[in-house]
C-alpha cells in the first residue's frame, strides 16, 4: 500500500494499481488501499472501477471520510450529482471541519441549480 501511494505522488497511477491489488492479496479488509486504489482509478477515468473499490473501502470502514470524498468526486466526473451530494453529505458527517467535502457539495448544487444549498455550503 505505501509503495502504491508513492507511485501516486510520482504520477504512475498504473504502477500504483499493480501494488495496491497486490496489498490486497496480503490483506482484502484493508480499505485504505481499497480507497487508494479507487483513487488511482478515478485518476486513469476508470470511474466504474473507482466506484466499485471506494465502495469496499466503504463497507469496510463506513466512516471512512477520504473514501467518501473520493466516491464523490468519481460521481461528480460523471455528473452524478446527487450521488455526489449524498457522498459529501457522509464526508461532513465524519468530519463537519471538511472544506473539501462542503465546497464540492456545493458545487454539486450548482450544477442541480440548487442556488441556496450551494451558498449555505460555501
């Protein structure tokens, strides 16, 4: 999993995925390498793999705010907005101090033309 998040901070999110699914093999109820590797996914625009690992990240630590966050941002690339919403909403319920999770929201709600949303969000 560390190598894996090397590589992301190098820019080889295909090398990352290699070492995130092998960190799997070691060990598959680990769900920040299943977050890293939805994360490198969402990178590549491999956005149904993205959702389908962010998820398990999910399932195995529901209050996993990153993995939220990053599921979120997946939904909003393919303007799934209210799914995006929603992942937000989970992401400010782990931590209410998220400005990422307030500011993408509110983002979400614009592209929906919810105006007032989005500036209680921003």
């Amino acid at each position: 999993n560390n190598r894996g998040v090397a590589k992301l901070g190098l820019n080889q999110s295909d090398e990352a995925i290699l070492d995130f699914l092998q960190a799997i093999k070691c060990d598959p109820f680990c769900a920040s390498t299943y977050n890293n590797l939805g994360y490198a996914q969402l990178i590549l625009k491999r956005y149904d793999a993205a959702i389908i690992n962010l998820t398990k990240a999910i399932k195995i630590n529901p209050n996993y705010e990153e993995a939220y966050l990053n599921r979120g941002n997946t939904h909003f690339v393919l303007k799934n907005y209210n799914d995006a919403i929603n992942d937000y909403s989970q992401t400010i319920q782990c931590n209410p101090n998220s400005v990422f999770a307030y500011t993408n929201r509110a983002k979400a709600h614009l592209a929906l033309n919810n105006l007032r949303r989005a500036l209680m969000d921003y």
